[in-house]
C-alpha cells in the first residue's frame, strides 16, 4: 500500500537490539569491558575464532549483539562505539560461598588473553536465592567492609552489596540476593549493574583529562592577563607583536579544547546513564550500609563536575582569547583610520599647494601666449602697411592685446570645464 522509508524496519526494532537475558539463581558471572577504535575489525575476528572452534553461526556483519551457549558457560557480547563487552555466566548446582570459582574460568585462557583492546571494566557477580543461601559468607568473606555498599532494589525484591574495589585477581565483585525475581525481571537487575560499573570507569576516563588540562589553562590565563596587561600601555609598534602572540596563544587553547572536548562531551553523557540506570534500580537504603546512588553522588559526582568545570574553562577562556583579540584589533583599525585620516588630510593640502601653483602657471602662461600673439600681430601690421595700407603698427598692436588675452583666457576656462566633465 505504501512506500516504506529504506530504514523503517531498522528503526522499528532498534528497541528490541539488545533483549535483557533471562537469568536464574544461584548463577556467577563475569563481565568484561574492552576499550577498542572505532572501526577495528580484529575483535570481531577473535570472537569468530571462539564460535568457529565450536561450530557455532558467526553473527551477521553489521550486528553488534550476540547471545548465545558456547558450551557449559552462556556469552553475551556487544558492540558499542568506544568499547566492547563480554559477559559469561553459568548456573550453579549449590549455594555459592565464594568468588573462587567465576564464571571466566570456563572460558579458554589463551582466548581471553587475546581478546584485542585495553581492559578496563572487570566484574564478577554472584546470585543467590536467600541471604541464607551463601549470601552472608560471600558479602563477609569476599567484599571489603571499609567500603561496602548495599541496599534493596526493584520494588524490595532483590538486595545488592559491593566495594567498588579490584581483587587480587583485577575484578570488581557483586553481590545479589534474589529471593522470587522473574528471570526476565533478574536478567535486567543484573544487566543494569553492569552497565553501573562500565559507564562510571568510561565516564572517569576524562578526568585525567581535566586534572591535565587544569595545569595547561592555569598556564594560558596567567599569560593572557599578561598580554592584556601589556595592549593597555602598548605603543602602536609593539600592537603586531601582541596580536601575534594572541594568536599563538589562541591556537594552542583551540587545539586543547579540540583534543578533550570529545572526551569530556562523553564523561558527561555516560554520568547521565549511570544515574539514570541506579534511578531505574529503585533503591531503598539497608540498615547501616549506604546505597549506590549515595556512593555516586560522594565519589564520582566531584570527578565529573572535575570535567564539566574543565570543559567550561576553556570554553569560557576561549572567549576571553577572543574579545581580548578584537579589542585589540578594534584599536589597530582605529589608529590604521587616524593615520589615514592624516595622509588624506596631507595629500589636500598638497593639491590645494598644487592648484595654487597651477593657477600661478597659468597665469603666466596667459601672458606669455598673449605676448606671443601680439608679436604675431605686430608683424601681420607691419606687412600689411609695408603693402600699403595707413596703419600704424603700434597702436594695432597695443589693440589686439586685450583681445588676445581675453581668448586664451576664454579658451583656458572651457579646457577646465572639459576636463571637469570628463573627471564626473
């Protein structure tokens, strides 16, 4: 009936990319988070060797979800634009009563080890049925108490502890307690923890960002006060220096602000997951114990302001760069303007000298072209009365001067007419 637009299926069922797992207790599980560029094809090369070791189907070429058993332990793998994630996991028989046994172990050790990218999020997590059943010596026994973290989530229905800390062998470790959740309803508590611990590590990463670029703006600032120190006393000689050292200064702020604003845009947007997933837990403080939302406000709120006040700084800097360079080319126009207005007021003053002079010549040249024209007549008059006829040379010529002169003079008016119309 209709035209469907070329993407319609794809955005129709983006919302379904990514179903939660189905998850029961007592379960463990390991997480792993890799950071990987963008466009690099090794990673998805080393899990096809993984699936083809097991005869399994290779996931489509563009797809950046894959669940599925690769024998005794279940992968979930996903692709996201900075990172990829790997998390196994395995049902257990018994009460678990310590992170010993993770699910990872199951997983072959030379194919870990060559998992392509930088390692940074590791977690492992065990669900238990009732504190009862293994909750008790796993939060004792396995997670530190300086820092234990813990309290009720998903309508009362679940209880969560952790430290926040790496273990000796590099993870992070969890504690779930899942009395009578839906495996659909547990496999999104667990996935929402998850994705807690990977978003706080990937927001921290532009935090030695801004400690780093603290220093350098530090640095910028103290000489951009003393740039506008020296532009207030400045002589119009030293205002190109000045502008050149503005600009270099702006350069180097520009291209900071182009290396780390990328990075800081992404801290504040993985921040905003994270509250947003700790919201979506729905936590109720436990006796003695603060909650994980508590804990996010205390220790990764101050590094993330950290960044937001770093990428304002230089924003803020940048601007101050900028008006203090037009002010100081406002000043070199004003004085390139004076000084123009000085050389048009010497060059009228030369024309006014020149037409001055101009007018002296000219008349000078009147009388020396009457001159020459009376000397003419003069000679016209004595041929004529050498020929015969009754004049007297003198007096012809005393009576053509005026004459002459009042036609040369005519004709020099109607030559600066000519050449005033031509001018227009």
């Amino acid at each position: 009936m209709f035209t469907p637009h070329p993407l319609r299926e794809v955005l129709h069922n983006e919302v379904h990319a990514r179903p939660y797992e189905r998850l029961a207790a007592p379960l463990s599980l390991s997480h792993l988070a890799l950071l990987t560029p963008p466009g690099q094809t090794t990673s998805r090369e080393h899990l096809h060797a993984l699936l083809r070791a097991r005869h399994l189907p290779l996931p489509a070429e563009d797809a950046s979800h894959l669940s599925l058993d690769i024998g005794g332990v279940h992968l979930r793998w996903e692709q996201h634009t900075e990172f990829q994630t790997y998390t196994f996991w395995r049902s257990l028989p018994e009460r678990p009563t310590s992170f010993d046994e993770p699910a990872v172990s199951l997983v072959p050790q030379d194919w870990l080890r060559g998992i392509p990218g930088q390692w940074l999020v590791g977690t492992h997590v065990v669900v238990t049925r009732t504190r009862d059943d293994g909750a008790d010596p796993l939060v004792r026994g396995g997670l530190s108490e300086e820092s234990l973290v813990g309290s009720v989530v998903m309508d009362g229905q679940a209880e969560v502890y952790t430290d926040f800390r790496l273990h000796p062998d590099g993870f992070a470790r969890v504690v779930v307690v899942a009395a009578s959740m839906h495996p659909r309803r547990l496999g999104r508590t667990v996935q929402r923890l998850l994705e807690v611990e990977t978003y706080r590590m990937m927001a921290l990463l532009g935090l030695p960002a801004a400690r780093q670029v603290s220093s350098t703006l530090a640095d910028a600032e103290r000489e951009l006060a003393q740039i506008a120190d020296q532009i207030r006393n400045a002589e119009g000689s030293h205002e190109p220096e000045l502008l050149r050292q503005l600009t270099g200064l702006a350069g180097r702020v520009e291209s900071l602000y182009a290396n780390t604003h990328a990075r800081f845009s992404a801290s504040s947007a993985y921040f905003e997951l994270v509250q947003r997933r700790i919201d979506e837990l729905a936590e109720h403080r436990l006796a003695g114990l603060q909650t994980m939302g508590e804990f996010m406000d205390r220790r990764l709120g101050p590094a993330m302001q950290t960044c937001a006040w770093a990428a304002r700084r230089q924003q803020q800097l940048s601007e101050r760069i900028s008006r203090t360079s037009n002010l100081l080319r406002t000043r070199v126009e004003i004085e390139q303007q004076q000084s123009s207005q000085a050389l048009l007021d010497a060059m009228n003053r030369r024309q006014k000298a020149q037409l001055m002079l101009q007018t002296a010549v000219e008349g000078l040249s009147i009388a020396a072209i009457t001159y020459y024209g009376a000397g003419l007549v003069g000679y016209l008059a004595k041929g004529a009365r050498d020929a015969g006829l009754p004049w007297d040379t003198d007096l012809v010529v005393a009576a053509a001067i005026p004459l002459i002169a009042f036609t040369v003079w005519l004709g020099m008016r109607r030559l600066h007419a000519a050449a005033q119309r031509a001018a227009e």
